[in-house]
C-alpha cells in the first residue's frame, strides 16, 4: 500500500505493487477481513488519479481489479459508487482504438528522434544507449545496416524479455496490459456457474472466490455486504450502459494490419505483437461468458446475436485456413460454443454452415488441450441437435454424426470421448432425419464396438487420472451408452424411415 501511495511520484513502483495486489486479494478471505478502510481508500484515490498515460491508466486498472477482488469488504453505503467507478475505469481502458494509439506512438517516436538528431552535438548525447535505441526504432529506415549487428536478427531477437527502454514502447505496452486486464476482470465478473465452462479454468480460476470471500466476510465483524442477487444486478446494469459488450465484441477482432506491420518491422517494438493477440483472445473469452450469463435482449436481441455470428464467422472462416493456435482456438470454440447454445435455445437461424463447423472442429480436434476438443464437440452437438428438428437435414447429419463417432473412438482422453457420446446421444436422439442418418453411418454397430473399450479404459485410467467429478460424469455416459443402444436397438427393429 505505501508503494501505491506514491503512485504520483514513481508510478512504475506503482503498477508493479498493484499487480502484487491484485494476485494476492484474488480468493484470499483471510486478508479480507483484515483489510483495513485507509487500504481501501488509498485504492480509490488511485482510481481517482487523473494522469492520462497509458501507464496511469493501467495502474487505474489495476487499482479497479483489486477493488473487485476485495467488493466484498466495501460498506454498502458506498458499495454501488465504488463498483460503478470500477466499470468505468473498465470502460474506458477498452474505448481506446489500439492499433491507431500504437501507430501515434511509433509516430511521436519517429519526431522525437528527428529532433534529437537535429539537436545532436555529439553521437551519445542525453541517454547512455539511445543510438542503439533509436536505430532499433528505425529499423525500417536502417534495416540493411542492422542486418550486420550481432542480436539484433528474428532468430536472436530477445528484446520482450526485457523491460522495454523506448518510452512510446514502454507506454504501448502499459496499453495493451490494461485492456488485458479489463477483459480478464470482466470474465470474472461474467462468470458463469456451469460446469461446461470448467474447460478454461486456467483463465478464471479464481473466479469463484467471489462468492467464497462474500461469505467469509459476512462473518467478519463490522462488514456489511450487499446480497449477490442485487451484485449481480448492479454489474449487469453497468456493462449494458456503458456498452461494454460491444468494446468487448470491438477487441475480438484481429490486430490492426497495420499496427501489426509497423511492429514487426521494429525489433523493439515487435513484443507488441504477442500482446494484441493476447488482447484479442482475453475479448473472445470475454465474450464467451456474458452470452453464458446474459439474456439474449441485454445482448440487443435477435439482430445483434446474428451480427456477432457473422462477425465470428468472418473472424475463423476468412483466412485461407483455420488459425491454429492453440490460445486463439480455445478462444473462438469457447465464444462459438455459447453463441450457437444461446441461438438454439431461441431457434434463432445462424450463418455457420456444418461444413465450416466442420473445418474448425477438424482443427480443434489436432489440439493438444482437452477443453479446446470438448467445445468442438459441442459445437457440433449444439449443431446437430438443431438439424435433427429441421427437414432433409439427413446428408449434415451424416456429416456431423461421422465426426463425433471418430473422436468418441480415437480421442485421447477419457473426457473427450464422453463428450462425444453425449453430443452422439443429443444429435440422434429423436426425429426422422436422425434415424435415417443414424442407419447410414451405422451407429448402432459403431457404439457396440466401442462400449466395452470404454468401460475398459474407465477401468483402467478412471481413477488415476480423473477426478471424483469427472468420474461421475463418466458413469452416467455409460449409463446412457447402455440406453440409448438398447434406444437403437429398437429402431433397427422398425422399417427404415
């Protein structure tokens, strides 16, 4: 706290003890209720500073982060104007068009060098360095120059390793962490309690402390909290009236082309690159929780839930191919996911055909990470489940039925393949289409074959790998493998459809 009280007067010391804040506040009721007022306030006097660098509005943000984690300790007589505050700092951290603020910064660096030069005397003059600085930043001008100097090649370039010297890098930088960290409060703010979103905990593991420390903190004497109901409420409120689910739709969209170009001529400036993608992962995170917790109207309705499938389907299906990071993929399936549950929940049509789902499922499925193949599996779920209801949809079903079944057999782990079987026992559940396709890809065959692999490998990896959890949904796969055969059995017993 001392450290941020001279935020005025070091604000580096500053947003590096407010980043040391904001891990330990993060699902630590303990010190909550040790937490004393003069804490609090001098983090509101942070959040009330008025310098307008882009370290300074990290440092807000990150100030607003721990206000967050510590909502709990706030009196309820100042609870709602302090949240609002917090929003606000959020707000305002995401209006900020990075890629134009990037390409302004590159440009005052390149005047400022232009006037150093014209006020040159000598080759070093103010800052120990600042020739190899400024020929760094100028690598476009002095690429052939740079070419012969030891470090300074792609392959040998270790600059984001270190803090950055330039101070138009240096304030790009502080940029993009804060709308890192705005979109990554807000995921927890959008939390959701589904255990279908435990896929990305590494994200948001901390995301349920909320609850926790409001709890603890009932018991600290002193403490007066307001019900999570009428939290809830008030944060709702807040994001749909500062507009923050179209910032967040705003940051999901690829790194400008040109901030991007501009940074990777520069080796100095080319960390920067790293850090817009990561910004656009953290909105596509974003995204995918408030359309697991927000209603469908609060999101603009119909016409805006189909503008952010378009605009999704433009983001994945516009390159030649897939992106394949892996970050990025768990990004996009996770915000596909809910959008395509929350469509068909309300029969709102979609414009990702099966065949695009496919593709993108397909380049899931080579991913290493688990959580990134279970949302590609129900995707496809979500997907077939829908055709099942519509006519001569049998062809896509086939497609999508045929899919599922391969990863059902050839997926690694355990909770792949049960996510599979589930989504098989969504799609054919029912209906016409369903069965027709379910005889041509020969379902019913396919899942005799695989069941008693299944308990095998439950036998074998059940306990060693998986959790109690993950293990009672395993069970309750196999007991619905079991039925829904039995379900097939008796349709291979009536004329084909």
């Amino acid at each position: 706290m001392s450290c941020l009280e001279r935020h005025s007067e070091n604000v580096e010391l500053a947003v590096s003890a407010a980043y040391c804040l904001q891990t330990v506040t993060e699902d630590n009721p303990e010190l909550l209720c040790r937490l004393t007022p003069s804490s609090l306030q001098v983090l509101e006097s942070v959040m009330m500073s008025s310098q307008s660098t882009m370290e300074h509005l990290l440092l807000r943000t990150l100030a607003a982060g721990c206000v967050w984690n510590l909502k709990s300790a706030l009196p309820s007589s100042s609870q709602a104007e302090t949240l609002s505050a917090v929003m606000r700092i959020l707000s305002n951290s995401l209006e900020v068009d990075a890629g134009q603020a990037i390409l302004e910064l590159k440009e005052q660096e390149s005047r400022r060098r232009e006037e150093g030069k014209e006020r040159e005397v000598q080759p070093c003059s103010d800052r120990p360095g600042e020739e190899t600085g400024s020929r760094e930043g100028d690598g476009m001008e002095d690429g052939d120059e740079e070419m012969g100097k030891p470090n300074t090649s792609a392959d040998n370039d270790i600059s984001d390793l270190f803090p950055p010297k330039n101070e138009e890098v240096k304030q790009a930088t502080a940029l993009l962490s804060a709308q890192q960290t705005s979109l990554e409060i807000i995921v927890n703010m959008c939390c959701s309690d589904d255990p279908s979103d435990d896929e990305w905990e590494e994200l948001s593991s901390s995301d349920e402390s909320d609850m926790c420390a409001e709890s603890s903190l009932s018991e600290c004497s002193g403490v007066q909290v307001l019900s999570p109901l009428c939290l809830s409420a008030e944060i709702h409120a807040a994001l749909i009236s500062l507009l923050l689910p179209e910032k967040v739709l705003k940051k999901t969209e690829f790194p400008s082309s040109a901030a991007l170009d501009t940074c990777m001529k520069c080796p100095a400036w080319k960390s920067l690159v790293k850090k817009m993608h990561q910004v656009q992962c953290r909105a596509l995170f974003c995204l995918h929780n408030m359309l697991s917790v927000m209603e469908g109207e609060a999101l603009g309705g119909v016409v805006a839930l189909q503008a952010i499938a378009e605009h999704l389907s433009q983001l994945v299906f516009s390159q030649p191919e897939i992106p394949k990071e892996d970050e990025f993929l768990e990004a996009v399936t996770s915000a596909v996911r809910s959008l395509l549950q929350i469509m068909a929940s309300r029969n709102i049509p979609q414009c990702m055909s099966p065949q695009q789902l496919i593709g993108l499922c397909e380049a899931a499925a080579q991913c290493s990470h688990t959580s990134v193949r279970v949302n590609a599996i129900a995707i496809l779920g979500i997907t077939g489940s829908t055709l099942a209801k519509q006519h001569h949809t049998a062809d896509k079903l086939q497609m999508i039925g045929s899919f599922l079944l391969q990863v059902a057999t050839k997926d690694p782990s355990l909770v792949g393949t049960g996510e599979a079987l589930d989504a098989l026992f969504d799609v054919f559940a029912d209906g016409v289409e369903a069965e027709r396709a379910a005889r041509h890809i020969k379902l019913l065959p396919a899942l005799r074959t695989l069941q008693p692999v299944f308990k095998a490998k439950m036998r074998k990896e059940g306990r060693e790998k998986y959790s109690p959890d993950q293990l009672c949904v395993l069970d309750n796969v196999k007991v619905n493998l079991r039925r829904f055969i039995s379900y097939l059995e008796t349709l291979e017993k009536k004329p084909s459809p």
